[in-house]
C-alpha cells in the first residue's frame, strides 16, 4: 500500500539518512550547549556592572559572536571548508558538517543565554556575592537555576534552527535527510522522496519542541 504512494522511496536509505540527521543534530545540540554556555557566562560576566566587567573583553566577544551568528549557514560551511579539511581530514559526510554546525549554532545559543542570564534578580546576585560566595557558587547556585527555564527555551530553538541547518549541510554533501531531499528527490525529479523526508524532518523538529516544553514547564517555578 505504501509503495503505491511513495514508489521511489528506498526506505533503507530513509532510515539512514535519518540516522545521519539525527547524528549530526545530537552532536552539535551538545556542543552548542556548553560552548554557547560559556560564551554566554563570558557575555554576562564581562558586561558593564558584571562580576569581571572588562569592555575589552566584552568587545571582542561580542564581535565574534556577532559576526558568526550573522553569517548565512551555507556560506559558514564553504567558508569553513579548509578548517573543516583540516580538523576531520574531510569535506563530506555528517563529521564534516559538524564544525560547521556548531561555529554557526553557538553564538546564536550565546545571546540567548546571556539575555536569561539578564533576567536573573540582581537581587539575589548581590546577597550571595554579600555572604561572600564565589564566582563558581554564584554560577551554579544562583544563575544557572534561576535562568535555566530561559535556557531551556533557547537551547529548544537552538534545536530546531540546528535541524533546519544539517538539511542545508546535506545539499552539499554531508549526507542525512537534506541529502536525499535534494539530490535523491529534487534532482532526480522524485517528489515522494523529497516529501518523505521533508515529513521526517518535521516530525523531528516537532519532537524537539514538545521535549523542550515539558523540560521548561517542569522547571519553571513561576
């Protein structure tokens, strides 16, 4: 029954591209986490009236995360062709998109976990810096639980945006969904390829979404 629909579809082929996806998603999903973390701590801590408050820090920061956030996704990954070559020993398959993924995905995850960050009581900031904690108790006591419903939520979008880019990575040669989309299906004129995975994808993206709003909803005290 199912062949009568999608007659070119070589389900075997589906499912490893959709392994690839998922691969290539989870990955880049963690790196970005901690990187964009990071980064964003950074951010926070080295702003005006931060804990390391340094415009020249802050500056440069700012500026690279702002540049790389800024650049189109599939521009970034030609652009990262030689580091990319040089870091995985090649430019094709799913280990070759994740530089890529990750350089694109971080500073975008960065702002937004510098604007939860902002969002945390100065209040509360200052009592425990008042008790006389450190830098590292004030991060995982005080900011990390108080922003993390933020958190949640952005690294979610995060999520999303990363599967929309390994699609795109695919198109030129990292292999998953985006892959088969666009050289199994629309080149090839196979319109019930490029419509099988199109729904794998979104049914990813809508697993994503709901995943991160019950995390957000189960941790939000408000």
């Amino acid at each position: 029954m199912i062949e009568k629909y999608f007659p070119n579809v070589d389900w075997e082929q589906v499912w490893d591209a959709t392994k690839e996806t998922i691969y290539m998603s989870v990955w880049s999903v963690l790196l970005t986490f901690f990187i964009g973390i990071l980064l964003g701590l950074l951010l926070f801590f080295t702003a005006k009236g931060g804990l390391w408050q340094n415009k020249v820090v802050n500056t440069i920061v700012s500026a690279i995360v702002n540049i790389f956030r800024s650049i189109p996704f599939i521009i970034l990954i030609v652009l990262l062709i030689p580091f990319t070559k040089v870091l995985v020993g090649s430019i094709i398959g799913p280990d070759a998109a994740l530089p890529a993924l990750i350089i694109g995905s971080a500073p975008f995850y960065a702002r937004l976990v510098e604007i939860g960050l902002r969002e945390v009581d100065k209040g509360v900031i200052e009592a425990a810096r008042a008790m006389g904690a450190k830098v590292t108790t004030i991060i995982f006591k005080v900011l990390l639980p108080e922003s993390m419903p933020a958190i949640v939520s952005g690294i979610t979008v995060t999520s999303i945006a990363i599967v929309g880019y390994t699609a795109m990575a695919g198109a030129i040669g990292a292999g998953g969904l985006g892959n088969l989309a666009y050289l199994d299906g629309f080149q090839r004129n196979r319109q019930d390829v490029t419509l099988v995975a199109t729904i794998i994808i979104l049914i990813i993206v809508f697993i994503i979404q709901m995943i991160g709003d019950l995390i957000t909803r189960k941790i939000d005290k408000r």
